[in-house]
C-alpha cells in the first residue's frame, strides 16, 4: 500500500550534514547556496521519503530550476494542472506550463504530484454557467482530459481537495455537492482509479492537521469512504502555517497522522509553509530562527511514521509566496518570508532545520 523511495546509500552525505548541522542555530537568517550541505533530496529517499516543492512559472528560471532539481526529488504546479487555469474556454486546453513542469521533472528524476483534479477554488468561470445537471458530466471530463494527457508521468493526485467546511461539522456546499452531498467525492476518486490504476489517489485539505473538530470530521470520511471501498491512497495535511493561532501541536500533527494511517492511508504533508506572521514579537533574527525549529518540530513529529511518504513545500523561495498575494488582498505589503530559501535563493535556517531532521537516522 505505501509507496516509497529506494535508499540510497547516503553515509558520506550524512556525514556532511552533520557538520553542517552547526549551522543551524547561527544568528544568519541565510547562507551561501555553495554551502548547503548535503541535497534535501538525498536525505529524503535515504528515508523513502519525497521531499518536493510547488512550483510557478514566476521562479522556473534557470537559477530556480536547478535549485529545485538539487533540492527536491518532487515538483507539484502550484497553479497549472487546476482546471480554470487549463480549460479556460470550454473544450480548448492549455498544457503549455503544466507540461513543461512534467518535462523538467522527468529530465531530473523528479516525481510530479498532480494538483488538484476537484477543487471549488479553481473551476473556470464557464462551469458556473452550465445548468447543474451538466456538472458532473464536465467535471468527470476535465478529469479524464487531465488524467488522460499525463498517465504515467503523474506519480500521484490529488483528486480532491478541501471538501469540508471550515466548521468541521459537514461536507462543504460547493459547485460540486449540491447542498453538502458527498457523492462527488467518492465518483471523482473512482473515476480516477480507473483512468490511472497506478497513480497514488489523494485527499487533501486544509486545517486538519492536528486534532480537533476538522480533522476528526476529515478521519471519518475517510473511514466511511473505504469502508465503501472508494479508491483513496493517501491523505494531504496542507500546513499552512500563517499566524500564531494557526501553529498545531507537533505531537496532535503526529497522532492525526497515526490514525489515519491505522485506516491503511499513507499521509504526506502537502503545502507547508510557516509565515513569520505566526511569531509577532522580537527580531527578524528570532523570527527566523523560530521558522525554522518550527519546521523542524513538526517534520520530527511526522518523519518516522510508518505510512508517511514525504512533504511539499509550497513554493521554495520568498521571492514568490501566495501568502503575499493573501496580505495584499487584507491590505498588507509587507513581504512574507515563509518558504526554505530567501529572495536569492539563499538557504535559510528553515532550510537547515528540514536538513537537519532528514538526516537523522531512521
Ligand atoms: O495569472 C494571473 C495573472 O495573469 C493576473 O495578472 C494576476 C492578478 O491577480 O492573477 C494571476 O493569477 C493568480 C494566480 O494565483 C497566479 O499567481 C490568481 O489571481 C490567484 O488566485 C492564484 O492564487 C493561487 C490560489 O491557490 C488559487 O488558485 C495561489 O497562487 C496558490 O498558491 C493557491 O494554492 C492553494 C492550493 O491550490 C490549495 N490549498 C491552499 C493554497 C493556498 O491558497
């Protein structure tokens, strides 16, 4: 059931992080990208982990991609596999960056995790339109199309995301539920089975990462959706970490995932990123020093079970985070610094502290 990594042998590079290990702890915020230690990449398929990032054409520079083709062993398209940025026009694709991420990815022995087959935040405007008894027959088209186009170059999907209401009571009411009904979910995960048997099927979501009303909501769907034997793989916990109330309990994070996988689930976290909004108070110094032991806290928590299979940052710089495009929209222009690399692709301590678990042994 758990998809994994091959080890690789990785003595000489633990003995480098090791070293490198001092590091963290220094007052930089950054340091020299020649000087970075051993590959987050490396440590993480020592583990059987992946260890990816999302990516934007705004950072696929010559500079950015060879960045993430050292770092990562798995890229996810931040934007450009959702359906309003593909089919945008009804019956008329656009696979031009979303292709060119497979292509990098395949060149660099990167995996690619689609992202995301059936999302209300990303349908295109002309699916508003057509009447409602058309809907499903769309949506089950753009799965096909997608799934389709990329079979056998997409290791896993996330087929759905963010179905549950932020209350943690019900099933959202979106496009796709008509008034809260769950039956979108179990024909998307079906559908995608049989368009793709050997891709690994996700369910994703936001805030249920640790324990409480959402993420108890999330483990009984996914308890009731495979006792009626509904293909789900694998469970995405987003970690969007953006201010201090928002920062779960490592150990919560950790018993969440163990249940889920006692379901016979692998679990991933999906979308980490840790704003410096969740540490108000002190110097930059601290802030970035608090980053990244919080990264570390919750990576620690997570990497030694059974059943997880690895973690996605969303993004990799600071030069582009959807968290500034966030504050713009509350009237906020400072920029946000939430990611594993400063604006020049400089490692940051975040950056060791995600070294630093990886390259503990097992
Ligand atoms: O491409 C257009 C550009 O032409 C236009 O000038 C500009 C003006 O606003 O918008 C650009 O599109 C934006 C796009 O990001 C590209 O950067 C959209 O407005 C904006 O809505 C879109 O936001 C994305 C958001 O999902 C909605 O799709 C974020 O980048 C992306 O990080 C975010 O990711 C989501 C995950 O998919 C699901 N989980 C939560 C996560 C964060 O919201």
């Amino acid at each position: 059931m758990f998809h994994r990594f091959g080890v690789w042998t990785t003595v000489g590079i633990l003995a480098v992080v090791m070293a490198r290990g001092a590091a963290f702890g220094q007052s930089e915020g950054a340091e020299s990208a020649d000087d970075s230690g051993a590959p987050l990449r490396a440590l993480a398929e020592a583990r059987g982990l992946h260890v990816g990032a999302a990516v934007h054409p705004a950072t696929m520079d010559d500079e950015g991609l060879a960045l993430l083709a050292k770092q990562f062993n798995q890229v996810t398209p931040e934007n450009h596999m959702k359906w309003s940025f593909l089919e945008r026009r009804r019956g008329s694709h656009d696979w031009t960056v979303a292709d060119r991420i497979v292509d990098f990815a395949e060149k660099n022995g990167m995996r690619v995790k689609g992202h995301a087959l059936i999302w209300h935040g990303s349908v295109p405007d002309w699916f508003h339109k057509i009447p409602d008894e058309e809907r499903w027959r769309a949506a089950s088209e753009h799965i096909t199309a997608v799934m389709t186009r990329y079979k056998g170059r997409v290791h896993s999907w996330d087929v759905v995301n963010e179905a549950l209401d932020d209350d943690g009571r019900r099933i959202r009411d979106t496009v796709f539920s008509e008034g809260g009904r769950a039956d979108y979910i179990a024909r998307a995960f079906r559908l995608a089975r049989e368009l793709d048997p050997e891709a690994k099927l996700i369910y994703n979501d936001y805030g249920c990462e640790g324990l409480g009303k959402k993420s108890n909501l999330q483990y009984e769907l996914m308890a009731d959706l495979l006792k009626a034997k509904v293909p789900i793989d694998e469970v995405g916990l987003q970690m969007h970490i953006l201010g201090p109330e928002g920062i779960p309990n490592p150990a919560d994070v950790a018993a969440n995932a163990r249940r889920l996988t006692r379901l016979g689930l692998s679990v991933n976290i999906s979308e980490m990123d840790v704003a410096l909004a969740a540490f108000p108070g002190g110097t930059m110094e601290e802030k970035l020093r608090r980053q990244a032991e919080l990264y570390q806290e919750i990576l620690a928590a997570c990497v030694g079970i059974e059943g997880f299979s690895g973690v996605t940052f969303w993004g990799y710089t600071d030069r582009n985070t959807w968290v500034n495009g966030l504050n713009a929209r509350k009237g906020l222009h400072e920029p946000e610094a939430p990611l594993l690399f400063d604006r020049s692709l400089k490692p940051k301590l975040a950056f060791f502290g995600v070294q630093r678990v990886l390259s503990k042994t097992p």
